[in-house]
C-alpha cells in the first residue's frame, strides 16, 4: 500500500511526531493466503488498512485498520502468526 498522503499517520497513536514515524515506522504488505511469523515481544503492531487475524498465546485476535494492539510475551516462545482477512491485503505496522 502506497499512502498518498503521509499525515494520514498522524492519526495513529505510537506517539512519535511525523518525521520520527516516517523514519522509524516500516509498513508492511501482507497478501491474502500469505502468513507472517512475527517475533514480537511487548510490541505495538497497527493495522493501517485490511483486516488482520492473530493468533498469540492460544487466543485469536481480529484486528481492524485503525486499531492497534500490543504483542504479548508468548508463553512458550512460539512467533505470533498473522493473516489478512476478507480477501483483501493488509498493512501494518510495528513499534
């Protein structure tokens, strides 16, 4: 996903001022029927667009473009798996 216009990020609460989140904040492309492992211990990941499926700790988390969570120590130190939802990529980010 290409964001046409950066100050779209300003919304989004990882409490960095734009040109830090610029910098600091990588956005990532996950493609329907595609899983990413994420290695992630008390991290913030934000859904910017699509629709995410979690699965951290035994417990499924749906998670919609706007809303973040934080990444849980994973018990048994198995990564956390994401998937998109609907059909349709999602892109995300983490902290």
């Amino acid at each position: 996903m290409t964001l046409q216009n950066r100050t779209e990020l300003r919304s989004f609460s990882f409490g960095l001022t734009l040109p830090q989140m610029e910098s600091a904040v990588e956005l990532i492309d996950l493609q329907p029927c595609q899983n990413a492992f994420i290695k992630a211990t008390y991290q913030q990941l934000l859904v910017i667009d699509g629709v995410a499926w979690l699965s951290m700790d035994g417990e499924d988390v749906v998670i919609k473009a706007g809303e973040s969570c934080i990444l849980t120590s994973n018990k048994h130190r198995h990564p956390i798996c994401m998937s998109a939802l609907g059909g349709k990529p999602v892109t995300y980010a983490l902290k």
